[in-house]
C-alpha cells in the first residue's frame, strides 16, 4: 500500500499510475492517515460451469460404471 500527502496529491500523473496499477493509496496529513484512494475494479463475470454431464457422456458412452461397488470390494478384499 502506497502512502502520499495532500501535497503530493498534486502530482496526478504517478496518482493516476498507481491506482490504474490497482495500488491502495493511503492519504496522510502530518503522519495521519485522513483517507483513502482505492482504484475501481470492473465487475468480473460470473464463471460458467462446464457441463460434466456431457463431458462424462463423451468418455464412457451409455456405459455405467459401478464405481462405489468396485471401491468397497477392494477395500474388502484389503482387510484380510
């Protein structure tokens, strides 16, 4: 986080740099901070899902894969 004062606040040019950079500015006046500068950021969209359905659809086909049926048979199978 950057820091500067109401002086420095005259120098737009490395203001308008910093907070374009997404750099916090804290604005101080004798050693205390009396604000902040905080750069806008643009809405993100929201992410899409990828659709497993079709993508599970696409490896195996129709098939039915028994997999809990299988996992608990090999830890059986593990006990003794």
């Amino acid at each position: 986080m950057k820091s500067i004062t109401l002086r420095q606040l005259r120098d737009t040019k490395r203001v308008k740099s910093w907070l374009r950079a997404g750099v916090h500015i804290e604005v101080r006046e004798r050693g205390e901070v009396i604000g902040d500068l905080v750069p806008r950021t643009p809405p993100k969209p929201p992410a899409e899902w990828p659709d497993f359905e079709a993508r599970a659809k696409t490896i195996f086909g129709d098939r039915i894969i028994p997999a809990v049926e299988m996992l608990i048979q090999d830890r059986e199978d593990e006990r003794f």
